[in-house]
C-alpha cells in the first residue's frame, strides 16, 4: 500500500512505517547543522508532487498546499492540469487574497480575488 498525503494527494512508493523510519533515520541531519543531502534513491516520484502543488490532478479536483508552506488551492481542469491557483499570502506584489490564471501550461502574473460570496 502506497502512503498518501491527504492534503495535497501526493503518493509515494513508500508505507507510512517506511516514510515515518526515513524520517527517524534521517532525523540527526537537521539537530546537526549540516546541509541537506540529497540522495536520488530517496526521491520518488515526481519533483513537483513531493516539493509542492502537484502539476496534474483529478479534472475537477482542488487542492491544498503542504503545512508549512504558503496558503494555496488549486483547480483543475478537465484535463487534469491547473486551471487556477488561489494564493492566500501576499507574494511578488500582489495582494491578499489574488489569483492566478493557467493558460497553455503557463501561470499568469496574478489579479486580486475575493473569496468572500458577495
């Protein structure tokens, strides 16, 4: 069985008793101070799906960024790839709340949103 994150969908190759012993293997790197090591044998999967938003979904499905990491929502569309991302931090100068449309694969600059109904 392949541990899921729920918050963002991202499915790794690993049992949470797997991903939880990498965890407490690699635990000593961040109490020592050295950089972090990357290790291609412990990477899998795809990039964006473990890094952040993942690129594909469920055509119509939504979904939320990993704790720790800006507020977002993304929409996808029938396709499975992003329509657009509801961002609900202030970033690259664009308000709090904004969104970002997706046209041809690529993100636009962003444009204040409302999330309130009305």
């Amino acid at each position: 069985m392949a541990y899921e994150w729920p918050h963002a969908r991202a499915t790794f190759e690993k049992t949470r008793e797997e991903v939880d012993q990498c965890i407490a293997d690699h635990a000593d790197y961040s109490l020592n101070a050295e950089p972090l090591r990357y290790d291609e044998r412990e990477v899998i999967g795809e990039a964006e799906q473990i890094a952040g938003m993942p690129y594909r979904g469920t055509p119509g499905s939504w979904a939320s960024s990993m704790p720790g990491k800006m507020p977002q929502l993304r929409q996808y569309g029938r396709d499975g790839t992003p329509l657009t991302d509801f961002d609900l931090e202030a970033h690259h100068g664009n308000s709090n709340p904004h969104a970002h449309n997706w046209v041809g694969g690529v993100r636009d600059e962003g444009a204040p949103v409302s999330l309130l109904p009305w």
